[in-house]
C-alpha cells in the first residue's frame, strides 16, 4: 500500500469542499469530491472513501439540526437503502472502471443541467413512493457515491419547510452512509489506504462542514448552489472522458 503525498493532498481539499457543500445544502460530498478525487484515485478507492467521509460529516450535522427531525418522512426514504445497497455494491466490485466513471460523469452533468435549468413543482404524493426512490438513492450511492440528486429531487417536490428538507436529507445521508459503508466493508472495498486517507482528511470535513453550516445562514443556497453545479458539470464531462478513454483501451 502505497499512499503519495499529492493523493493525500488532493482527497483532503475535495473532501474539505465536498463537506463545507453537504453543511451547506444537506447533500452533495461525495457529487463534489469524488470526481476531483478520480483524478488521481480508482473508484474502487474514491467511491468508499466518499462514503465514509459522508457519515463522518453528517453526523455532527444532524445533532445540530435534530429538532427538526421527523421520523414519518425519513423512514420510507431508509426501507429502500437495503436493496440499492446491494444492486449498487454489485456493480462497483463487478463492472468495469472505466464504464463506471462514464456512468458517473453522464449522472452527474445530467442531473446537474436538470438543477440549473428545471424548475421542479412541488408535487406532494404518498411518502412511501419514498421506499422506490430510497432504492435508486442508495444504489447509485453504493456503486458511484453519488446518490443524492435522486434523493434530493424526491424531497424537494414535497413542499416541507427548508430546515425540515435540510434534516432529512442530512439523516437519510447518515443511515445511507452507514449501510453503504457496511457493504463496502463486507466486500473487501475498505482497505488500509480509504482509512488512511480518511484519517488525514477529518480535519479538512469538519472545517469544510463548519463553512458550510455558517454559510447557510449567512447567503442564499440557491446562489451557491448553482455555482457548485455549474463545476460539477465541467467535472462531469472530465469523469465521462477519462472513462470513455478507459473503456476504448
């Protein structure tokens, strides 16, 4: 095992930013940092270690936010995480890196173009539909780490008040995170290196989530958050050819 300086580097800053985004929006680490961390790191490395740092991050987070805690929206959302875990967890350990990181990089600029230029109405329906979209969440989570988008959209169209869409996004996150991590962990993706890594890096997530949550308070989400979809997209599109390079190869 192997760990170089500009990897430790490079995953503490984008794990720093990913982190100040999830205290900013309730979500967004691993959309954020893992593809500036696949630039240097395998998915098999990035997508755990995103993971992982997820739960670190939000932890902290929900015990600040907890009064606004309601068990009845999150729980439908945390029924479908035991099989997305398991489709996703299959296809990091089975499908080629390289179609991966495409997969990841066309989610990513697709969803990202869908925050910028939709405007989703609220469509409040029956919360356990929550339990499909808990599914897809949590399987694009334990294949590419980047499940919340899907998450996010499914609670925005509910139309529940802001800190109460923060706090079930953060808590479904923290549940997520700990049963994608168990599954990384019982198929051998957790090695020496993710912890390493992680250890370097939980200075730079709690700085980067202290940001986050002092800049919810102090500046319009909307505003930061089309700036951090506008670099997702051109981080994307860099995953997307990388991996199409990977591929042909």
């Amino acid at each position: 095992m192997i760990v170089t300086f500009a990897e430790v580097c490079l995953t503490a800053g984008a794990l720093a930013l990913g982190s100040m985004v999830q205290g900013l929006a309730g979500f967004g680490l691993t959309i954020v940092a893992l593809p500036i961390m696949s630039l240097i790191l395998p998915m098999r490395t990035g997508t755990p270690l995103c993971v992982l740092s997820g739960l670190v991050c939000s932890l902290p987070l929900l015990l600040r936010l907890r009064k606004d805690f309601d068990w009845r929206k999150l729980a439908p959302l945390t029924l479908g995480n035991v099989f997305g875990v398991i489709i996703g967890t299959f296809a990091l350990v089975y499908v080629p890196e390289g179609i991966i990181r495409m997969l990841m990089g066309a989610f990513i600029v697709f969803f990202s173009l869908l925050f910028l230029t939709v405007r989703l109405p609220v469509i409040p329906v029956n919360h356990w539909w929550g339990v499909l979209v808990g599914t897809a969440g949590a399987a694009v989570s334990a294949a590419f780490g980047g499940g919340g988008p899907i998450v996010t959209a499914w609670v925005a169209l509910q139309g529940w008040k802001r800190d109460t869409v923060k706090t079930t996004l953060i808590a479904y996150f923290t549940i997520s995170s700990g049963i994608v991590s168990t599954a990384h962990a019982f198929a051998g993706l957790i090695d020496a290196k993710v912890l390493l890594l992680l250890a370097a890096s939980l200075v730079p997530i709690a700085l980067g989530a202290a940001g986050g949550l002092t800049l919810y308070k102090c500046i319009s989400t909307k505003q930061y958050t089309h700036f951090v979809f506008l670099f997702l997209i051109i981080m994307g599109i860099i995953m997307f050819a990388k991996g199409w390079g990977m591929a042909v190869h």
